[in-house]
C-alpha cells in the first residue's frame, strides 16, 4: 500500500495552500518528504528553487517544518529555545533576532519562562518563532492548530495569514476544513495518499454541490 500516490503541489510565493484530508490520508508522509526527513521513491521537490533531493541542506536552510508536536526543549526558556536553533542555522545576534520574533508574535511576556511550563497555545507561538529565525522562504505546518482552543486556533490561522502577506509560501495541512477557510487561497484535498480535489474554497464548493465547508469535505472524500 501506498502513503502517497502521485501528487502534485505546487505553493507560490505569498500563498497559502491547505492540504487537506482525513487522518492518515498521507497529509504528514508528504509533508516529510518536502522536509527530506523521507526520501520518495519517485518524483522531485523543489523548495524555492533548490532541488531538495540532489541538495537537501540547501533546501533545509530555505525552509521551515513546523510538526504537530511542539519538540520544545522543556527545560530551557522559551527565549533559549528559540536562539539555540538561530545559532545552528548560523542567524547573526541570534538572541535578538529570538526576542524579536517572540515580540512579534506576542509571546514576549513568556521569553524567560521553561518551554515545559508554557500553555498549549504559547507553544505554538515559539515553535512559529523558532520555524521563521533563520528568515525561512517556504513555510511547512502540520496541523499547527491540533490542540488548541477556539481563540487559540483563531489567534494562530491569522499569524500564518500574515506569514504569507510577507510573501513566504506556506503549506497549511489540516483534517478539519471549516477552520483553514480563513487562511487558504487554494486547497488540495487528498484521501488514500491521492488528490481527490484541488481548487479555491468557491470551485471545491461548485466541485462537491455543497455549501457548507464540512459537507464538502465529507463529500469529496467519498
């Protein structure tokens, strides 16, 4: 059986493509592929111009992948966590550029506490800072909501939002598509490692005969 059979992705510059499918549809096998923490059996992956295959450190310093567990370091501050991947990707003032970051994101008030103390939602907010320290073109986020409440789901979908109005072009996968409404441009919708569907929320509505955004997803799912 296959993870993935024969999909195609392509993300441009300023967008924000929700892949989108129901668990274990193959939304996080291809994810890593585009990481190159998986190597695909066929095909190529280009990440902003680098062929990931044939170089993926290359492609690795112009992205960022950004999993469904947070992976903080829980005894270090969420500060420290962010400057120490800074300073492996070779960031000048990388404990500027963190703080910085964690401004932006409205994570400040919590630098100096341990990442092991820090709420669900704050966690969130360090793993986006750490993902964009090192001024990533290409942004990789698997289910970047999964575990967090109502505002928190809201508060994060607006902070890639902006990700990508700064011209970054981020994947956005996700199982639950009424949520990601407010941030995809286009969606591809996979099941069974396959693209089902592909299109901007009005063609997917046209495509699947429905309206609402859960009846299409169900609907195209089969």
């Amino acid at each position: 059986m296959r993870a993935v059979d024969g999909l195609s992705l392509r993300v441009s510059a300023g967008e924000v493509l929700g892949l989108l499918g129901p668990n274990g549809a193959g939304k996080t096998t291809t994810i890593r592929m585009l990481a190159t923490l998986l190597r695909p059996d066929a095909g190529s992956i280009r990440i902003d111009g680098v062929d990931a295959l044939s170089d993926p450190v290359r492609a690795r310093s112009r992205m960022a992948y950004v999993p469904a567990e947070a992976g903080l370091p829980p005894r270090l501050s969420a500060l420290e966590a962010v400057t120490l991947f800074g300073r492996v990707q070779g960031v000048p003032e990388a404990a500027a550029r963190a703080a910085e970051l964690l401004e932006r994101l409205g994570a400040a008030s919590y630098a100096r506490s341990e990442c092991g103390q820090l709420s669900t939602g704050m966690k969130r907010r360090v793993v986006l800072a750490r993902a964009l320290v090192h001024g990533p073109a290409v942004l990789l986020l698997d289910e970047p909501t999964d575990g967090l409440d109502v505002q928190g789901r809201r508060e994060v979908l607006a902070l890639i939002r902006g990700l990508a109005e700064e011209g970054r072009a981020v994947l956005l996968s996700s199982h639950i598509m009424g949520e990601v409404e407010r941030v995809v441009d286009r969606a591809v919708i996979v099941s069974g490692g396959r693209a089902v569907a592909e299109g901007d929320l009005e063609s997917l509505r046209a495509q699947a005969g429905a309206q609402d955004l859960d009846e299409v997803f169900l609907r195209l799912v089969g």
